[in-house]
C-alpha cells in the first residue's frame, strides 16, 4: 500500500490533470461530509477554481425558526421531550429546549428513538414526545418505533414529524439559481434511498453527483470521479461497500408505510413542496402534531444579521457573515449552523477555513 | 446527524443483534437487514441496522483507487 504523503501527492497531481480549469463547485449536502472536509483540510489540496461548498446537509440547521418554537411550545405541554442531542441548544425566538430543562421542563436525549419508546414503555403515567428530525437515514428508526408503539398498544408515546427529504431541497436549489457544478452526495442517506432518487439532477438540470464515504481517501476518490464526468455528468456511487443502487428496500417499506410527503419549510430556502413527511392517518394516534394540536405558526423570522440562510444555499463561506467568530461563537453560538455540531459555520469555527 | 458506524454482529436473537465496536457491546435492531448474519459488519444509525458492509466492494475500493491513480498519474508524467 502506498504511504499516505505519496498518497496525497498523487491525489494533487491527479486532480490538476483532471482541472476542468473554469469555476467548479462541489456542494455537499450531509453535516458528517461538512466535518471531513474540514477535519481533513481538504479544501487545501484543491486548486483554486474547485471550490468545496456546503450546503442544506444539516437536519438540525435547516429546522425552520417556527419550527423550534413549535418544539418549545411543545415541552410546555406537560409532557417528556425525547430528543437527539444535537437539537437542545436550538434558539427559537424567545427559548431553547436547554432553557426550558433549565426552568423544569422534562427534555430528555435519546442516542436512539427505540430507547425513547422504551422509556415511554416503561413510564406509562408520563406522555414522551419524540423529536422527528432528521433526513432519510433517521426516518426508518422513527418509523420502527411508532409500528412498534402500535403493535404493543404503547399509548404514551407519539412523534412530533419535522422530517425532511433530500432530492426536492437540490431541486429548489437549482431552480434558485444556485451556482454549482457537482454534487457530493450523502453517504447514509443514500444507503435507505439509493441512487435513482438523484437521476434528475443530470437529466433537467446537467449537474453530476457521486454518493460518497466519509473518509479522506472516499471524498477525494469522489471529488475526482466528479471532475472525470464534468463534460458528461451522470450519477456515480463511490461508496459502494455500503451504498446499494436500490437502496435499502425493506426500510423504503417500512418510511412508506408509516409516512406520506408533505410540504416543509427549510431555514434559507423557505417552503419546499414535497420536501417533508407527514405521519400517515393509519398511525394517527402516534402524531404528536394531532395529539397536542401544535404546529409551526408565523412568519419564519431570521435572528437578526445571522447569515445561516446564505451559508446553507452555498452563497456564502462561513466566514463572510459579519457575525462569526465574533459575537457568533462555539461558546456562544447565535445560528444554527453555529449550534450544530456538524454545522458549517461549527465546522470552519473549529478547524479553521 | 447522519452519523453511522461500523459494527460486527456478535449474536442474533429475532429483530435484534448484539453488536460490538471498539470493544463495546451495543443491542441494535436489525429489522432492515434481515439477511444479516453472524460475523458481518453492518452500518448503525441511532440504535438501526441500515446497511450491510461489502467486504468485496471494500477490497476492491483499495485497488480501484491504486488503478485511477496510477493512470491519472502516468497522464500527468506524459503532460510534464
């Protein structure tokens, strides 16, 4: 095997070879892919006019700020908020899941929804409302548990569905005008969906994707298969040890089964039809949204010079909002891509541009 | 969040499978990878079996990966 340093040179050798030479944007659209690149120092190996973009790959970011508030409105139901962890920090417009722990409220984190029903299993006097956020690769363990609930007549639990779906959000992107030449696409998400669901980004809009690994060596193998197809963009899956065409067929089912398409609003790209999930009526007794009549109301309003919105359509670096590094930091972060863990501006803050 | 690692599958009981990584033994719930068996390595989001890992296509990734190079690279050397 090849030392890594001769790996790396040849890396840069092959990528200059392969250098379309006109502007050339790589957009990826998973918060882990976000991370890599970062951790990695990818972005120092590229020439000039490849740019590596982030885009809305982030569950806990793109929740629209009406969103969260409906969560907090939620909390102050008198019941458990289940939720993954990432999510507590949020700011909605006037708390935050942390603050409302803080002031009494049950807020309780899951590593996964199946020990949230559990929890709700084992306390039948509590109501636990799991948090449903999250893209494809969550969706199947949410709908596990809410078969499961009904299966065991479990009638203390129910989900609150803020899922979102990838393929319509890189619709509305490129139909917004958005400047990129490549996609890098999720590798987990891809694992339930498969590849055929990305087809149309080559067919209408001539932009090219390669499903990729989160590995140094998958994004750069991916980064290169990308520049090879410029002229002919097609869909490619460079993650193929765990990335099927067809996806994951029994977990297609089982999100079919539980789910239907919604409308959804995304933070930055406002409201994107067929771009959420609704629980099914069939299952409508597991429906927090029905069970506790909330829902996201108002007027999605922006925290005041945040940029959030621009850096997850890919318009602008981290570093170019005036907030960041500034009064927007890890330790007190102001947007949710700050927030986040996986966010963009959390990722730039962290290993530097 | 779409965070998803590797885990061998130690033991199987119905729709669950012990798992371990890094020496910890974690139950997760194989209900999407039914023909999952002892001795694969499967892909665990948040409690989930989602996918089974290729150990052929893992392989093959390496030498794949040795082959563009070595072409990309001798494209280059002819371009020098």
């Amino acid at each position: 095997m090849m030392q890594q340093t001769e790996m790396i040179e040849k890396t840069k050798r092959a990528i200059e070879t392969l250098n379309p030479g006109g502007p050339f944007n790589i957009m990826e659209v998973c918060g882990s892919h976000t991370m890599a690149i970062s951790k990695f120092g990818l972005r120092q190996l590229l020439p000039k006019n490849i740019r590596l973009i982030s885009g809305p790959g982030c569950p806990v970011c793109v929740t629209a700020q009406n969103e969260i508030d409906s969560v907090i409105e939620l909390a102050n139901k008198n019941v458990v908020i289940a939720t993954f962890g990432d999510l507590i920090r949020v700011p909605g417009n006037r708390s935050s899941l942390q603050a409302e722990r803080a002031a009494g409220k049950e807020v309780k984190v899951f590593y996964s929804p199946l020990d949230a029903l559990k929890y709700a299993e084992e306390n039948p006097k509590k109501e636990v409302v799991f948090i449903g956020i999250g893209f494809e690769t969550t969706v199947p363990t949410v709908a596990v548990t809410i078969k499961e609930a009904k299966e065991k007549n479990i009638k203390n639990y129910s989900v609150y569905c803020l899922h979102k779906t990838m393929p319509e959000a890189l619709r509305a992107l490129l139909e917004g005008g958005s400047n990129v030449q490549g996609f890098l696409l999720p590798g987990h998400v891809s694992a339930i969906t498969g590849s055929k669901i990305y087809e149309f980004l080559p067919k209408e809009f001539g932009v090219g994707g390669v499903i990729s690994g989160f590995e140094a060596m998958d994004i750069l193998m991916s980064i290169i298969m990308l520049l090879k197809n410029y002229k002919k963009p097609v869909i490619e899956i460079q993650y193929k040890r765990v990335v099927r065409k067809e996806g994951n067929l029994e977990a297609q089912k089982i999100i079919e089964e539980i789910f239907e398409p919604c409308d959804s609003t995304w933070r930055g790209l406002g409201e994107i039809k067929g771009s959420g999930l609704k629980i099914r009526d069939k299952y409508k007794d597991f429906d927090a949204a029905l069970k506790f009549d909330i829902k996201p109301i108002g007027e999605e309003i922006e925290i005041k010079g945040c940029r959030c919105g621009d850096v997850l359509k890919g318009n602008i670096y981290p570093n170019e909002c005036p907030l960041f590094g500034k009064v927007c930091t890890s330790e007190n972060p102001v947007g949710p891509c700050m927030v986040s863990s996986e966010g963009s501006c959390a990722a730039f803050y962290k290993y530097g541009a | 969040m779409c965070i998803a690692v590797p885990s061998k599958v130690i033991k199987i009981e119905g729709k669950v499978a012990e798992t371990e990584l890094g020496g910890v033994i974690r139950k997760v719930s194989i209900e999407m990878v039914p023909e999952v068996k002892v001795g694969d390595y499967v892909m665990v989001h948040a409690g989930l079996a989602i996918s089974i890992v290729d150990k052929e296509e893992a392989e093959m990734q390496m030498e794949l990966w040795e082959e563009l190079m070595e072409v990309l690279n001798d494209a280059a050397d002819r371009n020098d």
